[in-house]
C-alpha cells in the first residue's frame, strides 16, 4: 500500500488510515517467528513541509520458537510509534557517500512522490521480534548431552 505525498500537499488534515494488513503484504519472515493474523494499524499521517510524520498504533500476534527449548509459543504485540520521513538526500555521483549524524537515525527517507506503508508496517513489526525469544524466563531449555527438555523434569546426565 501506497500513500500519494501530493495528496498529503493538498489536504487540510492528516490522512487516518485504519487498515488489517495481511502477511502477503508485509515482509516479516523470520527464522523464529511467525504471523499467527494479520497486523491491525492505525495511522494518521501528516505533511509539514518535506518531512511526512507518521503517529501510529499497531496491533499483532506472532509465533515464536523457543531459542531454549524450541516450543513454539505466541505473543500479542501492541506498539504505539512515531516515524519522521525525510527525502532521500541527493548524492551527486557514483561512490559518493552521505554521512549520517545520531540524531538521523530516528529518521526515515523516501523517495518520489509516495510513502509504502506496507514496509513502514513490516518494520516496525520486526523491530518488536527479539533476537532470541524464550517462552518464559525460567525456561531450563534442552540438556546440552541428551536433549531432554528441562521443564518437564531432569535428566541423568553428568
């Protein structure tokens, strides 16, 4: 899904987008989770200047494997995010490189006349999946020897 700049040029008013997006149209795909729905969002979307600034809320429930004890298990996210675009700044030739400052990096860039939302949506999904999701913190996970898993009992191994 894209949003038109011009239209937002044009309006008096932020957009509000209110909108399920399914997992075809998202790019989430991760080795330890999984959409379980799709991820509700609402959006309001504003233009001052260049910059477009998105407020939104975003709604979902993923599966996710165990990084200790490889069970699956699920989790709802609620998230509420503040994204500031910019346009992609203009680099005069090949190799030239832009340098970015710390106070960029809480910065996002388009480029042309249109803002994907599906990417905004898939990004701020992926920021919310851990990089090694356990099921619950006292998870004993597998025995590095036998692979039983330490929740339901102990094993014999030295």
């Amino acid at each position: 899904m894209f949003v038109d700049i011009n239209l937002l040029r044009d309006a008096d008013e932020p957009l509000l987008i209110t909108q399920d997006f399914a997992e075809g149209e998202l790019s989430v795909a991760s080795d330890v989770s999984l959409l379980k729905q799709p991820v509700y969002a609402e959006l309001q979307i504003s233009l001052s200047g260049e910059k477009i600034c998105v407020n939104g809320v975003l709604k979902a429930k993923l599966e996710f494997t165990c990084s200790r004890c490889v069970k699956s298990f699920l989790r709802s996210i609620k998230k509420n995010f503040k994204v500031i675009y910019q346009p992609d700044p203009v680099v005069e030739g090949d190799g030239e490189e832009f340098s970015l400052i710390y106070t960029d990096l809480d910065v996002g860039f388009y480029h042309g006349q249109q803002l994907d939302v599906a990417a905004l949506i898939s990004e701020q999904v992926v920021l919310e999946v851990p990089m090694k999701p356990v099921c619950k913190e006292q998870c004993g996970g597998l025995c590095d020897q036998c692979g039983m898993d330490l929740n339901e009992g102990s094993c014999d191994c030295q």
